[in-house]
C-alpha cells in the first residue's frame, strides 16, 4: 500500500511538471480580437502563437519572418488617417472577410498610419519581427493629426551598367542610383514611410563598342530618354532603355549612333529582355517594400507591334524558353502556390499547389512546362533538406514528395530542358554538386566536391558552377553528367553570363580619382574582345 501511494505520488507530480503550450486566443483569423471605437490600447500575447493554413504572407515571401501571428479587427468610426502602434513587434493591415482571400492595404512596420474609409472593417495581424520573438504585444490605436510630406533622407550609390552582346560589342554607362524615404510624424511623434521612391540619376550618357574595341557611340544622351533613364538591355543590334518619367521604354538601333525606333508605355518601373526577333517587356507594380507583381508585354523587334501580353497580377513572370515563347507567371497565396505556364500567350499547363506550413516555397522549371517544386527553411548556411514534387507539362506527378539521399544540408535545386535535376549539398568545409535524372527512379548521373562554391545556373544546356574567394570569381562547365567541359580560374573582377556559353569578366581598377574598367567578353576557345573605359 505504501509503494503504490508513493508511485502514485511521483505520477501527479510527473503530470503537474508538465506543460502543454495553449494559443493565444486571437490566434486563427476567425477568433480575432476586436478593437473598439476610435482609439485604445490593447494588451495581449503571441506566445505559442501559430500560423494558420492560407494566411498570407505578412513579411516579404518569408512565412518564418513573419510568424507566431494573433489577429484583431477595427471598423472605421470616420473617413479619416489612423496611426497603429505595437511593442517590438510588426503589424499588417488587411481588409476581407477570409484568411485565404485577404486584400494587403498597409504592409508591415512597427508604426503604420491607414487613410481609414468610414465603417470599413480592417484585419490587423500582430507578428514576430523575427524566427523567435514572442511575448506581450501591446497595440495602440488612434486618429493621426499628420505632418505634411517630409523627406527624410536620400540614399545615393554610383552604379555602372554594362551589357555585352554574344559577339563581342559591349554598352555601357554610369549612374547614380538613389532612394528617398518619405515620411510623415503624427502628434505623438511617430513616424511612419508613406511612400518610398527610387531611381536612376545618369552621369554620362551612353558608350558602344564595336567587337575590335571601336567607339561607335560616344557618351551620347539617347533621344527621348528623360533624366532619369536606365538601360535594360543590349543585344549588339538594339539597345532597350526605360524613361520612368513618363513610363516609356524605348528601342534604338544602333550604328554609328543611337537611332531611335519606336516607344511604348507599358508602367513606370519595367524590366526588358532582348531575344531573337521579340522584345519581352516586365511591368512592376512596385510597392514601398520593393515587391512587386508583374505582368508581361510581348513586341516585334522594333518595339512596334505588340504580340501578347500577359496583365499584371500578384507574384511574379519567369521567362524559361526564349525559342518557343514559354513563360510562366505565378504567384503565393498563403501556402498553396499558382503557377500558370503560357505559351505565345495561349494558356499551356495551371499547377495549383497545396503547400506545408513549415517552409518558404520554391521551384525550377524545366523550359517545357514542367516545375519541380519543394519547401525549404533557412538555417544559417544552408537549406534543410525537404522533399520534392516533380509534375511534366501534361501535369503528370512524376513523383511527390521526394527526398534525395543526403547527409548535408541542401542548399538548391536546379532542372532545365535536359530533364536533369542538379543539386548543391553543403557538407561544411565544402559542397557536392550531384545531378540525377528526372524520372521515377531518380537515378544518380554523377557528381563532383567544389571548394569555395557561390552558386549554380546554366548557359544553354550545360551547368556553370560559380565559385568566389572574398572579391575573386571563376567557374566551371559541367554536361549533365558533371563531367567538367572547361574552367574559367578565379581571379579578379565580376562575372556575367551572357548565354550560349559567352561570359563576360569586368575588373575595376581605382586610381586617382577615377576608377578604370576592363571588360572582357570570351567563350571556352578564346578571348572575343576586350575593351577599356575610365570614369
């Protein structure tokens, strides 16, 4: 009797040592805390707080940053700006009525002000402003009396441009990139960003050289460009700049000069890519965190005749298949990922993917409407190993949830038209490079150690594997079978791919008072041309 009160004893004290961790009580979407009237303050906690299946993405498109979340609702007393206020923590603001379909109306920041629309109801999410902070939460809300537009500061930083063509020819110029961070202080003294804008101050004008190290355009302020213009790419033949003043990108042919051809207006901030006989045009509807959602305009090689277009939606448009006109636009909706393949326009393939909770979503496509697609986590150097999804173009799973035999941390996958899945595998001291086959069985092609690795992507079909010692790069060429075709050895300078197995290496060598510049462009035989610039 007396052994069994004792064992008894020592299980109510086992049972009491226990605890199980308890949500807070807004922490689901559906149970949130709501705020009364036109201004308060609110204690609360989002310890053991959760992230719940279809919350959107509160912080960038990192779900960890923006974790252990706990949920309130405030309706609008008055059509006027109200100020939110949190302790050490981040908040969002939202309006909808579901967790899954949910409208981003001020996006994160531990001091924001809403221009309020009278008995509109907006979701406010309370959420870690890093992987581990937790605690008491303590929001303020209140009318904000705001200052006028005040800009804080302007951050400038001298960038160059330089893009060489497969041939030999070479366009360059030299800039000063800037952003001017606006705010406004409400009557307590807090300050919020209300807008941010950003862009490019030119201090030259633009300079080509021909293959054999001619200047055919001399520093030439190209016509119609604005002040403020940037280049966005340059093919030997054609040269593609923006104007953001007035949201015009603009086409010249170039010979002897810069001859223009034809505008389009297709958004204020706009990505370019020159290939073949199109011109492939990226609207970005940037917001004041830099994300952006992406459309996509399709034209003739003059810049004259539309082809296609794809219009701006959230997430953003990946070009895969140059040839063949294969894109693919994609965006995140809390955990599930859309990914929309379209060919000349004409829809191709639609994944929809239902995604864990514990990871950030990522994938490759393979040029021919397939993706390969995983969850990852970030620790430090490397990537948890996480299983893998493959589905072809006829959205077939080839196989699901995939793990690779690995005893390191992976770092990234990559898959092209070769139907070969290469991966990095971080064992510390130095990574793995293995590539397999995609098919069912999986089957190992081959593999090689690299010292010093930086990253991985492909020119054409082949996998250039990048290495860097602090400002030093090189890389090495491997088929699909990671047998090395030729290596470019680490030395100074930058390093671009220019595709089809053409690179260029630019070398800054600073002096007094200006900076010298040797660009080199070159293939596996041989070197194409080399020029020099001082600035």
């Amino acid at each position: 009797m007396k052994n069994y009160n004792a064992f008894s004893l020592v299980l109510v004290l086992f049972f009491v040592g226990i605890s199980y961790a308890v949500p807070p009580a807004n922490d689901n979407f559906e149970n949130s805390i709501t705020l009364p009237g036109s201004s308060g303050s609110v204690t609360g906690s989002n310890s053991d707080a959760t992230l719940e299946s279809g919350e959107p993405v509160h912080y960038y498109s990192d779900m960890a940053y923006g974790s252990n979340s706990v949920w309130y609702t405030w309706t609008a007393p008055e059509t006027a700006h109200f100020s939110f206020d949190t302790s050490n923590f981040m908040a969002c603001v939202y309006t909808g009525s579901a967790i899954d379909n949910l409208t981003k109306i001020k996006l994160w920041g531990e001091s924001i002000t809403i221009a309020a629309t009278n008995e509109t109801v907006y979701q406010i999410a309370l959420f870690s402003g890093n992987y581990t902070s937790t605690g008491q939460v303590v929001i303020n809300y209140y009318k904000a009396e705001l200052s006028p537009w005040i800009s804080e500061y302007t951050l400038t930083q001298s960038v160059y441009w330089a893009k060489g063509s497969i041939k030999g020819s070479l366009a360059c110029c030299f800039m000063d990139g800037f952003i001017t961070f606006q705010r406004r202080t409400n009557q307590f003294g807090k300050t919020a960003d209300i807008n941010v804008q950003f862009g490019y101050n030119p201090k030259t004008g633009i300079t080509v050289f021909d293959k054999k190290g001619n200047k055919i355009v001399d520093n030439v302020n190209p016509p119609s460009a604005g002040s403020h213009f940037y280049p966005l790419d340059f093919d030997g033949k054609l040269l593609l700049l923006c104007n953001p003043d007035n949201g015009h990108v603009i086409a010249y042919k170039v010979k002897n000069g810069l001859t223009l051809l034809n505008e389009q207006n297709v958004g204020k901030y706009v990505d370019g890519i020159i290939d073949g006989s199109r011109i492939y045009l990226v609207p970005m509807d940037i917001n004041e965190i830099f994300d952006a959602d992406e459309g996509l305009h399709v034209f003739d090689k003059k810049l004259k005749n539309e082809k296609w277009s794809l219009p701006i939606r959230q997430g953003k448009v990946n070009i895969h298949s140059f040839k063949k006109e294969l894109v693919s636009s994609w965006t995140e909706n809390g955990y599930d990922l859309n990914v929309v393949f379209f060919k000349k326009g004409k829809k191709q393939t639609e994944h929809n993917i239902p995604l864990p909770m514990d990871g950030i979503i990522e994938y490759s496509a393979d040029g021919k409407g397939g993706m390969l697609y995983w969850k990852s986590k970030y620790y430090g150097p490397g990537y948890i190993n996480s299983p893998l999804t493959y589905i072809d173009k006829k959205k077939i799973k080839v196989f699901e949830n995939r793990y690779l035999p690995s005893s390191g941390n992976i770092w990234r996958f990559e898959n092209n038209s070769t139907k070969n899945l290469f991966t990095a595998v971080d064992y510390g001291s130095y990574y793995k490079i293995i590539s397999y086959k995609i098919d069912k069985n999986m089957k190992k092609m081959g593999d090689v150690d690299v010292l010093n690795f930086d990253f991985m992507e492909f020119s054409g079909k082949e996998l250039v594997v990048y290495q860097r010692i602090t400002d030093q790069n090189g890389f090495t060429v491997y088929n699909s079978k990671l047998k090395e075709k030729w290596i470019e050895p680490v030395s100074p300078g930058e390093l671009q791919n220019l595709r089809n197995g053409v690179f260029m290496r630019i070398v800054l060598t600073p002096g007094a008072g200006q900076t010298n510049y040797n660009f080199k462009i070159f293939n596996k035989r041989k070197t194409i041309s080399e020029h020099q610039l001082t600035y």
